[in-house]
C-alpha cells in the first residue's frame, strides 16, 4: 500500500513537476523493494529575464551562413578590417545588453579617409561611428538609459525612454549619442529600427540611412533581412550612378558618384558644416573596398562591361538599354523623376496605355542626369536638416558645440 502524501493549504500554488516529484521521492521511501526506481526528471529550468535580455554574440562573418539565404549571397558586403580593429568593434557592441539587431560601424575611424590627418589639429583618434538597428526603440532606450545614463543628456533622462524613441521617430528616424568614451577609444552611436533601415534600403524614403550603407562599412551584427534589402540597396546605387555617367568612364567616377549621392542635398555641405572635398577624400582611400562592394553587382546587368583588371567601365547607353535601369529605381526616386517631367509639361507616352515606351522615353532624354540629380538632391535636404535640428535635442548643447566645432575645423580644411 502506497503511503498518503500530505497536503499542505499551499501545495495548490507549488509547480506541478515539483509535486510529481514529491510523490516519487515518498513512493520510493516504501519498503517495498519491488517498486522500479523513480524516474529521473529533468530539472526545470530558470526562465530569462525578458527585462534584461542579452544581446545576441558578435557573427563570425568567415563561415557562418545567413538562414534562408545562400551562404555567398551579399559577401560583397563583408568588408575586411584589420583583426585589431575587428576586435575592437565587436568588443564594444558586446558592451551592450540592450537587445541589437544588426550593427555596423562606419566612417574614417573604420576605414582610412585621404586628408584626414592634414585636417585635424589635435593628435586625437577618429570618433569611431556605429549604427544600430533595434526591433523596438522604447524597449532598447529603457535598458540603454539604466546601463548607460551618461550616454543621454539629462532632460533625455529626465522625460524618458518613451521620450528618446518618440524623437528617433521624426525625420528619418534615428537618435545618436555622441562622444562616448568606451574600450579606450570615443565613440557615436544612432539607433534605429529595422523595419525603418530596412525600408530606406528599398525605397530611399530618405536617404539617409540607404546612403551612409552606399559607402564601405564594418558589419558587426548580421541580419539576412537587412543583409537582403542591402544587396537591392547597393544596385540601386549603381543603376543611378550609371545613368548619369557616359558610355565609358574611370571606375573612381563611379564610387565618387555613388558616395555622393548622400552629400547631394546635404545642407551641411553648404553650411561651414561638412569638408566639401569628402567625397573624393573617401574614394582616394577607400577604391579597393568600393570595387569589393560594387564589382560583382555591375558584371551581373545587362549592357555593363567591366574587366576585373581594368579600371574602365563601359555601358550600353541606348534608350532601350538605360530603360532598363531607370524603371527598377527606388519607388521614392521614381516617384520624384515621373512627377519632374509632369511638370516640365513636354509630352510623354501615356504610362497606363504603353509602359516600355514611357520608360524608353525618359530614359532617352539628354536632361535625365539632371533631373536624378535633382531629385535625389531633394530626397535628401530635409531628412538631413531635421536630422542636423535633432542632434541639439539627442545630444545636448554642450556635446552639439563639440561637434559642430569639429565639422567647422574639417569644412575649413577642405574649402
């Protein structure tokens, strides 16, 4: 006869693996020495604190495969850094326990930018930047603000991590906290979403996140989503560039094309706010990872040919063939270079009745360099001048002087 177990007033609010267990260990306190042993039952496990998520282990970019993807998709975007400065940057996001999505770091402090030197004044290091992609700010700002509290100023303390992701929001959607000294070294850091990166790598809302990745960057935490929208990101960049570049050109005209797409309306470049001369200063430096970046992506379209020894790039520039690049253009850009010829008020092929030949149409006008650059131009200006307006807000007065006073110094150097 099995003895009776004995219940306590609270053994309704105990586990249920821990009564189960209770009634064993009785069950095999009998005399009987028939019973089979008890069986062992694993021991339950402590549950993850959801508050204080970890972040998730810098990827190895040499072996791991992205899930879902081909493991070589996008390895045009695994730009190779020295292993000191790789440990470096991993070391830092690791830093971090709010929960990070993806994560690059970019500019001169990742990759080496001409003239740097000669502009600076002072023996400091580069600011190294990063970005960070996040799936919900508020959640991000609220762990960030309890690790971190010196990297918010304190009226961003004061009102709140519901606050600092309310001003993220605006513009094109990044707050940054500037000049944070970590691992030895001072760093700035924005935050973003991933479904707002994601989606100005598809359709260039803003540009201003589509074209910072439109230059070499360090990834530190990968996405396959991110990683996906960045490879359309990257031919999007291409497909502009060429069409307005002639039927043959230089390789350097190309990246200095590209990268300038994110200064075109940048009121900093007009402003004694930005060096004028960065583009070509990136380009000079940085050839070898813009043709790792861009190379494989402009032999696979249609008309473009380019030796991987050579230095010359020559294109198909017949209506036909541009067409084919002008109608796979982001939707925000398309949107604005249709509504540009509407106004012009010259006549154009009804796009509902006969699509091919709207497209050839455009693409055959002598002014379509113009107008793309005009419209990218326009994409551009005001994300980035509400962008410039925040950074008095996420940064505070004192660190916005520094830093203005640092973009004087470099627009002055280059002027």
């Amino acid at each position: 006869m099995l003895p009776t177990v004995i219940r306590s007033p609270h053994a309704a609010s105990l586990p249920a693996i821990f009564i189960r267990s209770l009634a064993i260990e009785t069950v095999s306190s009998s005399s009987d020495p028939h019973l089979p042993p008890p069986p062992k039952y694993p021991a339950a496990k402590t549950p993850k604190s959801r508050l204080y998520p970890q972040p998730r282990p810098a990827v190895s970019h040499n072996h791991t495969a992205l899930p879902k993807l081909p493991p070589t998709f996008g390895r045009n975007q695994l730009l190779p850094v020295s292993n000191s400065t790789r440990a470096l940057l991993e070391s830092i996001v690791d830093k971090f326990d709010a929960p990070i999505r993806y994560a690059f770091a970019y500019g001169s402090g990742v990759f080496e930018q001409d003239g740097y030197a000669s502009s600076t004044t002072t023996k400091e290091t580069p600011m190294l930047d990063f970005m960070f992609a996040v799936a919900h700010p508020a959640h991000f700002h609220s762990i960030n603000m309890r690790q971190f509290p010196s990297h918010y100023p304190l009226h961003a303390r004061l009102l709140g991590s519901s606050y600092v992701s309310k001003v993220e929001d605006i513009g094109p959607g990044v707050w940054f906290n500037a000049y944070v000294p970590m691992n030895g070294v001072t760093i700035k850091y924005g935050i973003t979403t991933v479904d707002n990166l994601c989606s100005d790598l598809l359709n260039w809302k803003s540009l201003y996140l589509a074209g910072r990745m439109h230059k070499p960057l360090r990834i530190i935490k990968d996405d396959a989503r991110v990683r996906l929208t960045q490879q359309v990101n990257l031919t999007s960049a291409v497909r502009a560039a060429l069409l307005t570049l002639p039927e043959q050109f230089a390789e350097t005209e190309l990246f200095e094309r590209i990268a300038g797409i994110s200064y075109s309306g940048d009121p900093r470049m007009l402003l004694p706010a930005e060096n004028r001369g960065k583009v070509g200063n990136i380009v000079r430096k940085q050839a070898p990872q813009f043709k790792e970046l861009y190379h494989r992506l402009v032999v696979g379209l249609p008309g473009v040919h380019w030796p991987a020894h050579s230095s010359t790039i020559q294109q198909d520039v017949s209506a036909r063939a541009r067409s084919a690049h002008l109608r796979k253009l982001p939707a925000n850009l398309l949107t604005g270079v249709k509504n540009n010829y509407s106004r012009s008020g010259k006549s154009t092929p009804d796009l509902e009745a006969d699509e091919s030949a709207y497209w050839v149409h455009l693409a055959g006008n002598e002014q379509l360099p113009k107008v793309l650059t005009q419209e990218m131009s326009s994409i551009v200006r005001y994300p980035a001048t509400v962008q410039s307006l925040k950074g008095v807000v996420s940064a505070g007065v004192g660190k916005s002087i520094r830093y203005s006073s640092a973009k004087i110094g470099k627009w002055w150097a280059g002027s």
